[in-house]
C-alpha cells in the first residue's frame, strides 16, 4: 500500500514537473502546402503554376519593344515599335482561373482556363510537385490580305499546357510545361500544323522582392516555313531572361526574349528571330490584382 | 484509514493538479496595423494556449502560416516577404503572470486584471515584454484577453521603403482565449 502511495505521490510530482507548458501544445503535423513557387501568374511568356486566389481579379499588360538589331536608335531603342497584350482574369475558386485577352501581334483575341489540379505539399501529405492545366483558344481578327475564299475557323489557334512546378528551397523554383500547339491554318502545304513544345521555367529569388527568371520553349517536332525566296526556314526557341521585382500590390517583370509574340501559340511556335542575330526584345510584365470577393476570416 | 489518506492523494494528484491546467487549442490572434494610407489585419482563432493556475504561468503559441487577410496577395507577402513563415513557422509567447499569488479559484465568478511578463519569439527573434493582460471566471470556465503593441524591427522584420507608409511601427495585438481543463 505504501508503495501505491509513493507512486502515486511520484506521479503528481511528475505531472507538476512538467514544466514546460509548451510540450502540451504539442501538435499532429499539418498538411504544409507550397505557396508562392512563382511571384506571377507568368515567368516571361511561359505560364507559371500559380493562379492568383478565390475572388481576385487581374489585369496583366504585356508590352515587347522592337528588336535591338531593327534599327534600335532610329526607332528610339524600339519604344516606337511595341508588341502588347491585355489580359484581365478572375479566379472563381483558389483553383480555378478564367480571362480574356487581346494582342497586337496579329490582332488576336484570346479566351483562357487555368485548373489547378494538384498542390505541392508536406508535412502530414507530401506531394513532390505541383500539377496546373492551362489552355487557350485563339482568334485572328487580321484583315486577309490574299483575294482566296477563308473559313472563319482559320483564325483560330490553340495550347494546351500541363505545368509541373516544384518550389526546390525559399528561393528556387523551375517548372517543366509539356505542350501542345495547334494552328487551323499554317503557312505552307508542310508546315505542320500541331507542334509539341517542352516548356522550361525557373526563378532563383536574389532577396525577398527580386528574382531572376528564365524560360525556354523546346519545340519538338520539325516546325517551318518556306521564306519569300522558297528556302525551309524553321521557327526558333523562345529563350527569354527576366528579373522580377514586387512592390505591394503589383509585380513588375522585365525581361529579354527573342519572342516578339504574346500570345500562348505565338511565342511557343511562331518565334522566327534568334539570340544570335541580335532579334532580341526587350520588354515588361506588370499585373495588378483587385480583390473582388473578399474572403471570410476567423471569428473569435 | 489507508483507504482515506489513498483517495485524498488521487483526487490531489488527479483532479486537482490536473484541473490546474487548462488548454485551448482555438484561441483567437489578430494584429493590426493602421496607417493613413491602409490598414492591414491578420486574424487566425488557431492559436494554442496553455493556462497553470497553480503557478500563473502562460504559453501560446501560434502557426504564422494560419493567419487569414483580406487580400490573398497581403498573405503570401506576409508569409513570404515578411515573417518568413517556412524559416520561421510558429510564433511562440512563454511567460507568467505577475504578482500571481493564490491560484484562482474556478468557483467564484471574477475578474483578475495583472501584468504578464515574459518572451515572445516571433521572426526567430526572442524579445522579453511586459503586457496588460485580464481573466475572467465565469461559471467554472476561464478566459483570458490582452491587447499589446509590438514593433517590426523589434524582431528584424524589414519593411521595404516602398511600402513604408503601409505598415506602421507599431502594431496592435488582440488575445482572447476561452480555457477548457487539460
């Protein structure tokens, strides 16, 4: 009986000298999403997994001057010569994201879908990578030029994109964008008219507000063109470097690429310069978000 | 008489001592931060807290990931810019009320208004205080409120000169928490 006694006396002393209150609060491990793997809803031109949260709007403007080997002085370091893009989309749930668009860069319209359907993850779930699908449709309102007879459906344009992105550490995240471009219409008899594009993003964060970023798309099949003088001339990589920079409610994005092009099918498989021959655009992203549907937060 | 002194000891050593420490795992955090140009508000109700009446020591600790805003964009910098959430995760208070004397008595209805003082951790910085803080008894449950201020570079949050006039230097807490026994 004494023993039960002492035990029990050593227990209650034990229980009092748990002294560090912390060890109750002790927890099971969480599911630990990763959150921002990209600052914008783009690298340069390349779609980056993010997509911005439920009941945000976002106004996004694209703008490419002219090329450093088009006479670049002349035409005041290409500011007389720009490309641009608009594009405004809202998220109507975290996963899913919706928006219009209009280039200059053949008068194109374009309507888009982002679905995120996998989030990166530890903790109590782990998920090694990412999984957003992303599409495009595209439309053409260039006047024709040729006296032949044309289906409107020649104006179209398609992407399909599947992003697979992976935030590595803090600072550096890369992404691999399996792709697939289709032209209705296509220039020559042989030009193929589907053409399989391997994304290639990444960003390395240099502090908490700047990034370097750089994109390349790696065309996969055979995709040309036959030139005014009836040579096969084949449609370049996009390559393109960046830095972004974050300020509060905007990202501004400033970059080099030799894609003129904004628009998804353009800039994947319509790139007709190269780094090498000075075809090189100098240009920005700036996006700025409006919080339309604001979220409900905790309650007492 | 064995028998007497053996069940006085467990209903010591049981409810007694266990009774004395009381746990919420849904406290409720909000810090705000006004300035003329915005006002910006992070608010969670899962923060975890730990009460010893027996000793008035306190703890409460927090997920910084946890804390909601009104705009998604304030969140992710808040977490990505700011506190620096997968460096540092939790912010974490550890300290003891002041002056505690007498454990406070569940069975009276009462309000207790005394300093608590101790460390708080946030941004992997640890920095001693001293904060108002008030408990009240009602009906054999304890709750238990504070309002502080707290200052960004007291814990090496660096606030970009862009956004200066955005986020004040000084920045109101709120604490509530309703207790239930461990």
């Amino acid at each position: 009986m004494k023993y039960v006694c002492i035990a029990l006396l050593l227990f209650s002393f034990e229980l009092s000298a748990q002294d560090d209150l912390l060890d109750l609060l002790e927890e099971e491990p969480q599911i630990e999403y990763a959150f921002a793997t990209f600052k914008g809803t783009r690298i340069i031109n390349l779609q980056s997994n993010e997509l911005p949260a439920e009941g945000v709007m976002q106004f996004m403007i694209m703008h490419r001057f002219g090329a450093l080997n088009d006479d670049f002085v002349y035409n005041f370091f290409g500011l007389e010569q720009a490309q641009t893009r608009f594009s405004l989309d809202y998220s109507f749930k975290d996963w899913l994201n919706v928006g219009v668009g209009r280039s200059s860069f053949s008068k194109t319209y374009d309507g888009f879908a982002k679905v995120r359907l996998l989030r990166q993850s530890k903790g109590a779930k782990k998920v090694p990578f990412g999984i957003v699908y992303y599409t495009t449709v595209n439309y053409s309102t260039l006047r024709w030029n040729d006296d032949l007879p044309h289906n409107e459906s020649e104006r179209l344009s398609y992407t399909h994109e599947v992003i697979l992105a992976r935030k590595f550490s803090k600072n550096l995240s890369l992404q691999l964008v399996p792709s697939f471009v289709h032209f209705n219409l296509v220039e020559d008899r042989e030009t193929p008219n589907d053409i399989f594009v391997l994304g290639i993003g990444g960003r390395y964060k240099v502090s908490n507000r700047v990034a370097i970023t750089a994109e390349y798309g790696l065309q996969l099949n055979d995709n040309f063109y036959y030139n005014s003088e009836g040579n096969k001339t084949s449609y370049n990589n996009a390559l393109s470097i960046g830095v972004d920079i974050e300020t509060g409610g905007h990202v501004f994005q400033l970059h080099a690429t030799n894609s003129r092009g904004l628009a998804d099918p353009q800039w994947m498989a319509r790139t007709p310069g190269s780094w090498g021959t000075g075809d090189v655009f100098l240009g920005f992203n700036i996006s700025r978000v409006f919080t339309l549907k604001k979220p409900k937060l905790p309650e007492e | 008489m064995k028998k007497i002194v053996l069940s006085a000891l467990m209903s010591v050593s049981f409810l007694g001592l266990i009774a004395q420490k009381q746990i919420t795992r849904e406290a409720y955090l909000k810090f705000y931060s006004s300035t003329p140009v915005e006002d910006i508000e992070g608010t969670t109700n899962k923060a975890s807290s730990v009460l010893d009446l027996a000793t008035g020591e306190f703890v409460c600790q927090v997920l910084m990931k946890s804390f909601h805003f009104e705009k998604a964009l304030m969140q992710e910098h808040f977490n990505e810019n700011y506190v620096e959430s997968e460096k540092y995760p939790k912010a974490v208070f550890k300290g003891k009320i002041l002056d505690y004397g007498k454990a406070i008595d569940l069975s009276v209805d009462q309000t207790i208004n005394k300093k608590i003082k101790g460390t708080l951790l946030i941004h992997g910085v640890e920095k001693e205080i001293e904060v108002d803080c008030s408990a009240t008894v009602k009906k054999g449950k304890i709750t238990q409120e504070s309002v502080f201020y707290v200052s960004p570079a007291d814990f090496n949050i660096e606030i970009p000169g862009a956004v200066v006039d955005k986020i004040s230097d000084k920045i109101e807490v709120t604490f509530k928490a309703g207790y239930s026994p461990l």
